[in-house]
C-alpha cells in the first residue's frame, strides 16, 4: 500500500482492507491480525484499529469476544436480505428514471448493449462483459438522480462483490442478465414501467437463488 498525504493514514488503511475484503483478497472467516497488518502496512495500530472500527459498522468485519476481528462468512439469510432491499430500492430507481429518461439516456444504454452483445458469448472476455454489465446499471442510477438512493445500492452491493467473477464466468448467468438488460432497455423505449420493474425483478431474483447455491456449495 502506497500511503497517499491528501487521505489521513486511517482512512487510506480503510479503503485498502475494504478493498482487498470485497475483492475476497481477505477471505470469509480470516481473522485480522492487528500485529501482522501494522507490520505489512508500516503503520502504527492506532490508525489501523480505527479503520477496523469503521469497517465493523459497515459489517464487513466481526469483533470477536477474546478480542481481534475476523471477515464474517456471507450467509444465505444475508444474500436474501440484499437482493431484497436492492428490489426496494431499485423500484424506486425505475419509478423515478421512467419520469426523467431522455431520448439521449436511451441512446447511451443501447450503445452499452451493443458493445456487450459483441463479446457476450466468448467466454474468455467474460469478465469485460460483466464491466457493461456494471457500467449499464449505473447509467440507470444516473438517469433516477437519485444520489442517497444510489448511495444505498453501491453499499449493499459491496456485501456481493466477491462473487461477481463467479456470477460473470457463468455462461447462463451472464446470457441471461445479458437478455433481461436488453429487455429493460426495450421496455423503457415504450414506456412500459410495471414491465420493465418486473423483468429487474426476476433479473434480480434469479441472481439471488445463483448467489444462494454459490454460498452453500
């Protein structure tokens, strides 16, 4: 780690451990060891111990009761209860972007599915494939302006990420996403909003039972 002066040391530390927790650097169940990190990161434990404080409040990590913190394992009560916000919240994202969508929105999504449509199919670009998807709904988040609510969503997503590679090197998870984004797209055109929350819906549900059978392998 590279320790940059325009963030203090705590919370340059901060983001290096999220990042390495939800990129699944740091795997489920580790245990942080204050010693070993201040000693990686030539740092004193101090700002060391509250980025974990940080951390614990976002629950990416766990105090444990004869003390230290360890990187809790995701549960299949815990992916339920994300895909069930996100439906929540990205309901709202689509009853408010169907209300501020402009013909140059639209434009910009199906470039987006162009470029996915090009390369969904090599399964050696799988992981550029999933950047579209990603990079796709943030344009929907954009066009809501809804900037808490997104706020919220980037956050529960976080629980997640570390089975974005697995979810992207799935040939029918990825074909499928693919096709329900081409359907939302097609529906927004026509200015079906009941529909198109729907197929986000399922889209999203069938993410969820993917997640769940990942979790419990």
């Amino acid at each position: 780690m590279v320790i940059k002066k325009k963030k203090s040391i705590r919370e340059q530390v901060y983001d290096y451990l999220k990042d390495e927790i939800v990129n699944g650097r740091i795997k489920e169940g580790s245990r942080i060891v204050e010693e070993e990190f201040a000693e990686k990161l030539n740092i004193s434990r101090t700002p060391l111990r509250e980025a974990l404080r940080m951390l614990e409040l976002e629950g990416l990590v766990e105090a444990r009761e004869k003390g230290g913190v360890t990187v809790p394992k995701t549960t299949k009560k815990d992916v339920e209860e994300v895909v069930k916000i996100r439906i929540a919240l990205e309901t709202v994202i689509f009853e408010e972007l169907f209300q501020k969508v402009t013909e140059d929105n639209i434009k910009e999504l199906e470039e987006n599915i162009a470029k996915a449509d090009a390369i969904v199919y090599d399964e050696a670009r799988c992981l550029e494939v999933f950047r579209y998807f990603s990079e796709f709904n943030k344009i929907l988040y954009a066009i809501s302006d809804l900037p808490r609510v997104i706020h919220l969503i980037n956050n529960l997503n976080l629980y997640l990420k570390k089975f974005r590679k697995i979810s992207a090197e799935n040939n029918e998870r990825r074909l499928s996403a693919h096709a329900d984004h081409m359907k939302i797209v097609e529906l927004i055109k026509n200015g079906k909003k009941h529909e198109a929350i729907e197929i986000n819906k399922k889209h999203l549900l069938e993410a969820k039972d993917f997640l769940i059978k990942q979790v419990e392998s």
